[in-house]
C-alpha cells in the first residue's frame, strides 16, 4: 500500500522525493521523503481530529482544480493513512462527503459540509481571511503531532474515485513502479498522481513536477539541471 511505501522511504534518508517547480512564479522547492511524509503524518492526525471517521469519504477538489501541487499530493495517501476514500471531483460535485478540500481561489463552504482551504503556497504558508465555515490547512496541519498511527487499509476497499475510475488499494498499489527521476507535467488528476507519485515511491524513484508553461527548450533544461528523464527518454540527461 502506499502509505507502507511512503514510511520505508522515509527510512531511507533525505535524497529528494518531489521537486515541484512553478514556472509562473519562478518558484522551486524540494520535499524529500521525510518531509513528505511527515506532511502526510500531520494530515492524518487532523483528520482524527476533526473526527473524520474510518470508511468515510473525503472530497478533493484541490486536485481537480491543480493536480500538480504537492501540497494537493499529500491528501490522498493521509486519507488512506485514516482508512478513507478520496473522491477527486469539482466543488460542485462532492456529494456527501465528511470533508472537502479545495485550492485558495474563491474560498467557501462547499455544499454545508466541513471545508478546508490549502493556501497552495510553494512553502506551504498559510492562508488569511478565510470565511466561515473555512479552514485552513497549513495552521490546522503543523499543530498536529509528527506521530502517527494509521489505519492499515484493506487492499479490497474502494480508495480513490474520480469521473472516469474507481479504484481499490491493490489496484493503485499496482501502478507501474519508476526507479528514475522522472520529469513530469501536470495532467489530468490520476495521471499526474501515478506518474508523479504512486510510481517513484512503489520504484524508488523521484519526481521533477513542472507546472506553468514552458516550451521544449525549457523543459530539457530543468530535466538536465536536476538529472531527471524527460517524458519519452531512456535515460537521465547529464
């Protein structure tokens, strides 16, 4: 399961996991494994916090409107630490959900239901004069203990649904390891996951997240500042 990848690699020291650039604001931030999970960690704790139970559905749309965010990444896997099922759909679309999650444009409570804003920050900071009925993740998230105890998931439960799949633990468990470092441009929600996140940690591998425009040129130049495989490529560019 991922959460099981995620805390092995972890273990294994600082290298970098994700390294996400925003080309519209020149910004460029690294997560290493540690830093990821123990993002992942605080998540969970505050969804025990906030008495989101076991079996129940978390909605998402944080990664339907920017499915190349890290912070965004960081939501599936601690759902699935709490035993939930991720539902990735706009805010329009989050049915009975015990809690949504949604990006920093136009913040407001979805459909009555518990809501949650992520500032989208490229360091995670946090988001100011949020409505009622709106918090925010990043001041909520870094209260919470490093600690965790998660729930373990049955492989058979349904973990992710979005418009086009629904898919178990051992289904996703199953997505094609990557041992590289791999660049990757943001696409659709599912994709982006697997290929930026699922894979590296299932093959050892690590992710260069490129969002905001960028031509051809551009692109083989972050791919060889940070040894990374283009889309396509057989090998890393020195």
């Amino acid at each position: 399961m991922l959460p099981d990848a995620l805390a092995r690699r972890a273990r294994r020291g600082s290298a970098p996991l994700v390294t996400h650039y925003d080309l519209a604001t020149g910004a460029r931030i690294e997560l290493s494994a540690i830093t990821f999970a123990n993002w992942v960690d605080k998540t969970t704790n505050l969804l025990e916090s906030l008495d989101v139970d076991p079996g129940t559905t978390i909605a998402l749309p944080v990664l339907d409107e920017r499915p190349g965010h890290w912070m965004g990444l960081i939501w599936p896997i601690a759902a699935w630490q709490r035993g939930c099922h991720v539902l990735v759909a706009p805010r329009t679309e989050v049915g009975e959900a015990a809690l949504v999650v949604i990006g920093p444009d136009s913040p407001a409570p979805m459909a009555g239901l518990p809501t949650i804003a992520c500032s989208l920050h490229p360091l995670g900071l946090s988001l100011r004069g949020l409505p009622p009925g709106v918090d925010d993740f990043t001041q909520l998230a870094l209260a919470e203990p490093d600690a965790c105890q998660g729930v373990q998931p049955d492989p058979r439960a349904l973990a992710w649904t979005d418009a086009d799949r629904r898919l178990t633990h051992a289904e996703i468990a199953a997505t094609p390891p990557e041992a590289r470092r791999v660049l990757v441009r943001p696409s659709d929600p599912w994709t982006t996951f697997a290929t930026a996140l699922a894979g590296p940690l299932l093959g050892g591998g690590s992710t260069v997240l490129v969002e905001g425009p960028a031509d051809a040129d551009e692109l083989a130049r972050i791919a060889a500042s940070e040894r990374a495989v283009l889309p396509g490529a057989a090998g890393s560019l020195r």
